[in-house]
C-alpha cells in the first residue's frame, strides 16, 4: 500500500492484520535506523501512520505480531 491522498490512501492501516495490543511494529529507513515505532493498539485504534515526517522514499518495516508466529516484513513507499 501506498499512501496517497489524492486516491484516500493517506495513512497506511493495518487493521486486516488483527493486532495485538501488544503486537510491535516497527520502520526502518534504507540506512536500518528505526525511524518509526508503535504498538498494535496504535493500530487498533484506527491511528495508522502517515509518515508525515519522513521524506518521500521506501522504507522497510517489520511486525512482531507478539503470538508465536514468523514477523512479517515487506515495504512501504512515501510519496509526496
């Protein structure tokens, strides 16, 4: 997914997911620096994230989910 707001896409959710309260997701910029932390009720809440902060770009990001299973990891793209 990537967030855009001319298409409503503005926030990247992850609601789909179920998360934990618990859960851990984190953003790594292409340096590996966390440039974003949060936990699953940020998520759960309807919080999202907007990446408003950070420059147009990929960014990788890796979810413990907390439950036992494998992280899951992939990208996500800014554009502004």
């Amino acid at each position: 997914l990537t967030p855009d707001t001319q298409n409503g896409n503005s926030t990247w959710s992850l609601e789909k997911l179920n998360l934990r309260d618990f859960a851990e997701i984190r953003i790594y910029n292409i340096y590996g620096v966390v440039v974003a932390e949060f936990k699953g009720s940020d998520f759960n809440k309807g919080q999202g994230w907007e990446g408003d902060n950070l420059p147009t770009g990929a960014y990788w990001y890796l979810i413990d989910k907390k439950d036992g299973t494998s992280p899951i990891t992939g990208s996500v793209t800014i554009l502004k």
